[in-house]
C-alpha cells in the first residue's frame, strides 16, 4: 500500500473501529439535569485542551459545577476526537479535520466550541530546515525528502495541499510522526529528516530558532495555503448532547470564560499550559506565548466550509458527502462570553 494511502485511511480506519464496538458510557452522576450537591463529571484529554487546562486551573469548571476526570495525554487531537467516538471521552479537542473525518465515518459527534484561531499574521505552523538546505520554497524540493509532519493534523494538511496544487505526487515525499518535540528537533539538527512542521511559539520550533541555524520556508504557512481562520474546535457526541444539554451548555461557558481571561492574561496562561501539561524548565522558556482564541468561542461556518472543501481536495472525503451545517452546532453556546 503505497505511502498516501497509508496516510488517508490511518484515521478512517480507527474511527471505523470505535463506531462498531463503542458503548456510550456517560460520566456524570444520577440525572445531572436536576439540582445535585455532587458536580457534573466531565472526561477530558490533556491533549489539545489548552483552554479547559486553563480554565480547569482558574477553578472555573467548579464554578459552573463541573469537576473534569483528566485522561492523559494522547498521540494528537485527532487520537482523542477517536476516543470520543468510542465513548472513552464526553469532550475532546482537535482539529477540525478530525471531526469532520469521524463524521464522515459515521460517528455522531459535532463540534461545539470553537478554539485555535490562525492569520497570516500569525499563522499556526510553518515549515522549517537547517540554514543551507537545498529545500528553498519550491514544491520540487520536497521531492525524496523525509518530513515531520503528523498525517491528519494541522502540521500536514498545509503542506500536502501545496503540494498537491503544485502537482507533486505525495507518494514520492516521506511524511514522518516523531515522538516528542526534542526527538524532532534532534532529528532535524542531526540531518535525519529534511523539514519539520513548527511553530514559531511553541517547542520544537521556537528553541530551534533561539538557538539558531535553521529557518522557515517563505509562503508555506497554515493561514496562506489553507486560508481557514478557525483551526480547531471542542466536539461533542450527539447522544451526550441530547442527554445533558445543560452539562453542555456550562461547559462552553467555562471554556469562553477561561478564553477571555487567558486573552487578557497571555504570560500567565502561557505559564500554567507549561505546568499543567509538565514542560521540563529548559523547554518552558521556549512555551513564548499564548495564542488568542475567539471569547464568544462561536464556531465559523465559514471556516467549516472550507475544511470541508479541503477534504474533499485531497481525497479523504468523496465529494459532497457531507454537508457542513450536519458537523457542528452552536445551540449550546449561550450568548455572553463574560464571567
């Protein structure tokens, strides 16, 4: 089988799998919809969960009544949006493209609240190699070359469609999933791989470029290739939503009360993302800032569309086969964002 259609079917194929065996299995305590002295049990992945670590941390959740069963950390967003779908999860953050996937393969999940935001100002991610490689920005370079870059995730969809518009057969790239971001960028300073997808804000990518002899590729970020404002999202099964609405509803609260203070408070957020998600010391001075995130946590029709589009693009969903207004829903987003 060759290398893309690895990639492709990876996700599919896992979704695939939880949607026949999953047992919807519900956290919370007796009828959490009626007045309780117990709070509301949430299951969480430390993994893309940036703003209910926040929130978490600001005691927000108890705020609102609900108490979060933290689940560890996972491969990638798009490992906890399968976790969801098999009900090990009442909530899980990713990109987008995850959840459009698992809906694609028939899990009933949608997408709740939004999250990352992304510009060409600041995009998300961008493409880095070591001062003195030949790759100069041309989609030709990438020919025969290793990259690090997670199949699903934001860090490959960019490039795969540059390449894709640039008429290069993806078969003939080797895309890579390294374990943690020192592996990363030991592998890039050691000469292993070629290219690795990285943020100017975040380790790998921000302690390669403090220290220097590497830099980004011009005109291939996120924002340029994909032009999609809204990266990411929280999701939710639809079986959860209809059985407690309300526990929904206080969650998104929390989240957007959490997003205006971490807005307002970008070093202080920063700082508790370092702890909460146990940044060694010498990484942490790396962790330079927070992103900000949309207060009113609305989720973008627009931008759904567009990923839509995009997985239409590069094969992963036949066209037409899903419609954008089936894969979130902004019911449970009460209107103010304010605490």
């Amino acid at each position: 089988m060759s290398s893309r259609q690895t990639l492709g079917i990876s996700l599919a194929a896992a979704i695939a799998v939880v949607g026949t065996v999953a047992v919807v299995h519900l956290s919370h305590k007796g009828n959490s919809e009626t007045a309780s002295a117990q709070p509301d049990v949430i299951r969480l992945s430390q993994t893309i969960a940036e703003g209910a670590l926040i929130a978490d941390d600001l005691g927000l959740f108890a705020k609102h009544g609900i108490r979060i069963e933290w689940k560890g950390k996972m491969a990638h967003g798009p490992a906890t949006i399968v976790a969801l779908a098999g009900g090990e999860l009442d909530a899980a953050g990713s990109v987008t493209t995850a959840m459009i996937l698992a809906r694609s393969h028939g899990s009933k999940i949608k997408i709740v609240a939004s999250s990352t935001l992304s510009s060409v100002e600041r995009p998300l991610f961008r493409y880095m190699v070591k001062d003195g490689s030949p790759i100069t920005g041309k989609p030709s370079d990438f020919v025969g070359k290793k990259v690090v870059a997670s199949p699903t995730t934001i860090t490959w969809y960019p490039l795969v469609v540059w390449l894709k518009r640039g008429g290069i057969d993806l078969e003939s790239v080797e895309f890579l999933q390294l374990p943690s971001p020192l592996a990363t960028e030991q592998a890039l300073r050691d000469g292993k791989v070629d290219v690795i997808g990285a943020s100017e804000a975040t380790p790998p990518g921000s302690k390669l470029l403090a220290e220097g002899g590497v830099h980004f590729l011009p005109g291939i970020t996120d924002a340029e290739v994909l032009g999609v404002p809204q990266i990411g999202g929280w999701a939710m099964r639809e079986d959860y939503l209809a059985a407690h609405p309300d526990i929904a509803r206080r969650f998104i609260q929390t989240l957007k009360e959490g997003y205006v203070w971490s807005n307002a408070h970008p070093d202080s957020a920063a700082a508790i993302l370092a702890r909460r998600n146990g940044v060694p010391k010498e990484f942490a001075k790396y962790q330079r800032i927070w992103r900000p995130v949309p207060e009113n946590a609305i989720v973008d029709s627009t931008s759904i569309r567009k990923w839509v589009a995009i997985l239409e693009e590069v094969g992963q969903i036949p066209s037409g086969s899903i419609k954008p207004e089936d894969v979130f829903t902004n019911a449970y987003n009460t209107p103010s964002a304010k605490p």
